[in-house]
C-alpha cells in the first residue's frame, strides 16, 4: 500500500463524532491508526528487548568487563547527545509517517547485521559497539517522530491514555522478550536473537502502511527556519512545568536506570548464575513496569507532585535492593523498582507533552529524550567504573541515592517555582507531609 502524497502532509480532521469518548484504561486502542500502530510496536518491542539482553550478554562474555557493558551502552546513546535536538527538528518539519517507515526499516537493517557477524562467529567487541552506535543514530530521529506521531493519531483527549499504553506495550514485550532471549541463548547463542529483533521491524512497518492518513488530527507541522534549535531551548527555559521534569528525568536516566550493569554483574559476581537468571530479573522488573503503565493509563491526570513522589520511591527503593541478602529478595524487588521507575517515566512523558505548544512538540520532546538518555554516555561508564572498582552494591546504592537526591531537589524547586511551601504536620493523628500556598503558612495578623 502507498505512504500516500497529499494526506500525509495535510491530513483532514478525522470525520468523528466531536463528543469527547469517555476514558477508559485502552480507551486510544478504539482509535485504527493507533491500534495498528500499537500492534506492530509489540512485536518490534519484543525484538528490541531480546537484543538488549543478548547485546548485553554478548559484551560481557566477549569481556568479563561491566564496564564494556557500560560503554556499548554509551555508545548507543551518545548519538542522542550530539544530535538529539537536530531530531527533534526534523520531526517538526516533516511527515511523521513518512519518517518512521524510513527510521524502522534502519533499525531492523542493524539488528540482521548484527545476527549475520554473530551467527558466522565472526562477531568481536567492535563489531557491538559499531552496530550500537549506528542504531543510536537512527534513534535520534526515531524518537521524537514516534513520540510526537501519537498525537497525530488520536488527537489531545486521547494523549495522556495513548502515552501510558506506548509504554505498557513496551513493558509487555520486555515480558516476553528477556525470557525467550534467555532461552535462546542458552540454547543456541546470541544470534538468533539479533535475527527475530531484525525481522521484527516488518511489524510497525506494515502497520503504518496500513494507517489511514486522512483520519490523523491535524497538527501544523513548523515551517522550515533559522533558530529553531534556539527557539525550542528559550520556549522550555521559560516554563518551569518543562525544565524541571526534564532535568530529573536527566538525573534519573543517567544514574538510576542503568540496570544492564547492575543486573549482569549482580547475576555474574553476586549470584553466579547464567543468562537464564539474567532475562528472570528483566522480566520481574518489566512486570513491575506493566503494572506501573496500565495504573498510569488509569489516571485522568500526570501531576507534577506524582512525578516527584514516584522519583524519590524508586531511589530509595534501588539503595534498600542493593543490600538485600538473599537473591528471591532481590529478585522480588524488581517488580516494585520496575513500577515506580516506569511511572516516573510515564508521568514526565505525558506532563511535558501535554503542556508544549503542537508546533514545539518534536523540539521539546527531543530536548526530554536527549536528557533522559543522552546521559547515558557520561553515566553508563561511570556507574560501570563504580560497579567494577566497588562492587555491584555500592554501584546499584550509588545510583539510586543520586536518583532519590534529585527528586528531593527539583521537588523543592517546583514548589518554590508554584509559590508552595512544606509544610509538615498530623492529621487525623497521622504525620502529614504536603506543600501548601505561601499564604496558608502565613502568621495571623
């Protein structure tokens, strides 16, 4: 079927009942487009988390070395970093559709390439961190033109719900994807893995073939200009609502989720285990995440406060996981760190879109994105350091402390930010801990 010429670019208001639908946990599901586009991102998904796992085994059988796990995952993001604003320009400026069907068949290229060095046992170290960088660099442009394309097919009513189903497909197949890579590995080695991964991407690519351009809600796409790098960065500097998530989701990605070196080394150093228990602990976190995305589909709104409160949960919780004594214990920690961790994601995802100007979205997106993993390449290397010189527990405390430390800080700037104090107090012979007006702590005349 055709991508389509004039529909993609100026696509007519869908021909719906204006009537807001009511929301319900898959109320987007109803809307085709985005139906189609959810079941062809499960499949890839699923790949996507059998090649992370397979990648990060591969590294650390090639190495021994958690941090030549760290640097793999460098390598992925800091394309991000260089050149993820540029991407989110592009998104802005042209047809998401279009872009996708190109960025999806790219990826898919690199994950058969992979499996072709691997399955000829030809594969070295370079040859993972060479295919990481390139999937990075497609990934700059991906990103924010998937982000932004959701609006385009369900329209604002549906965004919140929409943005919280993305991320509990993703969490489904990270379910299924770390059990079978596990399976797969032990069984017949890493190749097959990065091969489904490959193929896979015929998913969303048939999906978005399918899709009915003339039922996308129109978003005004920006006019090509000098500036708008600028443009964007002065548009998020100026709204606390923005800069404030985005710089905890920047603490957050670079020291709190770098779960690829801590698990591995956990499972190798800690417990002494294989592969099998490696894609165990990846799936009882991606659980955790599944439970975290469908309560957040759930939720009517993505408060600010949430997002503070779910960021400090999940620090706290990785520094007490770090020392569990047992691996059940530890293994069962997962699922609670996976559910906090993907709400504080969900909420800073769908907060920041929904308060961004159509026309800025691919820009402030991106700018989320790039901070979110763009970190990545400073912190992966890092923590990998910590994990290898201290040891997996100091590494995993290490990061979750700096993780619940930032959520602390930008929780107090946004209250100042909103004229809010602390104010800590009992309740119903309960300790009460909230922000308030300024003016509800003001001494009476």
């Amino acid at each position: 079927m055709s991508t389509g010429s004039g529909a993609d670019s100026a696509p007519a208001p869908p021909a719906t009942d204006p009537t807001p639908v009511k929301q319900t946990m898959f109320s987007s599901l109803r809307v085709r487009n985005y139906r189609l586009f959810a079941i062809g991102q499960v499949v890839s998904n699923t790949g996507t988390w059998m090649q992370r796992i397979a990648q990060d085994w591969l590294v650390l059988s090639l190495t021994g070395s958690a941090s030549a796990v760290g640097i793999t995952i460098a390598l992925q993001f800091l394309p991000m970093l260089l050149f993820g604003l540029y991407g989110g320009v592009l998104a802005d400026r042209l047809p998401k559709r279009k872009l996708l069907l190109a960025t999806q068949a790219a990826m898919g290229a690199t994950g058969v390439a992979l499996a072709v060095l691997t399955l000829s046992g030809q594969v070295q170290v370079w040859h993972v961190y060479l295919t990481a960088f390139l999937l990075g660099l497609v990934t700059v442009v991906d990103n924010p033109a998937r982000q932004t394309f959701v609006a385009e097919m369900v329209g604002p009513d549906q965004l919140r719900n929409a943005v919280s189903l993305n991320s509990a497909n993703f969490q489904s197949a990270r379910l299924v994807g770390p059990a079978v890579a596990g399976v797969l590995i032990t069984a017949v080695g890493s190749g097959y893995a990065f091969l489904f991964n490959g193929l896979s991407f015929l998913a969303p690519i048939a999906g978005l073939l399918l899709m009915r351009p003339a039922e996308f809600h129109r978003i005004d796409r920006a006019p090509r200009g000098k500036g708008q790098l600028r443009e964007g960065l002065r548009y998020v500097a100026g709204k606390p609502e923005l800069i404030w998530p985005i710089v905890l989701v920047g603490f957050i990605g670079t020291f709190g989720f770098n779960f690829p070196i801590w698990l591995a080394a956990f499972v190798d150093d800690v417990f002494h285990a294989d592969a099998g228990t490696y894609g165990l602990l990846n799936t009882l976190m991606a659980a955790g995440s599944l439970a975290g995305a469908l309560l957040a589909a759930r939720r009517g709104s993505s408060r600010l406060r949430m997002l503070v409160g779910a960021a400090i949960l999940f620090g706290f919780l990785e520094v007490v996981t770090a020392f569990a004594p047992t691996f059940w214990i530890f293994a069962l920690m997962m699922v609670p760190i996976g559910m906090f961790g993907l709400t504080v994601n969900v909420t800073a995802n769908s907060s920041v879109q929904l308060a961004t100007d159509p026309l800025m979205r691919g820009r402030v997106m991106s700018l989320f994105m790039m901070v979110f993993t763009g970190g990545t390449p400073f912190g992966a290397p890092l923590v990998g350091w910590v994990t290898d010189t201290y040891g997996p527990r100091i590494g995993f405390a290490a990061g979750g402390a700096v993780a619940m430390l930032a959520a602390a800080a930008v929780g107090l700037m946004l209250a100042r930010a909103g004229g809010l104090r602390l104010s800590v107090g009992w309740h119903h012979g309960h300790p009460q801990v909230r922000f308030v007006p300024r003016a509800e702590l003001a001494p009476a005349a």
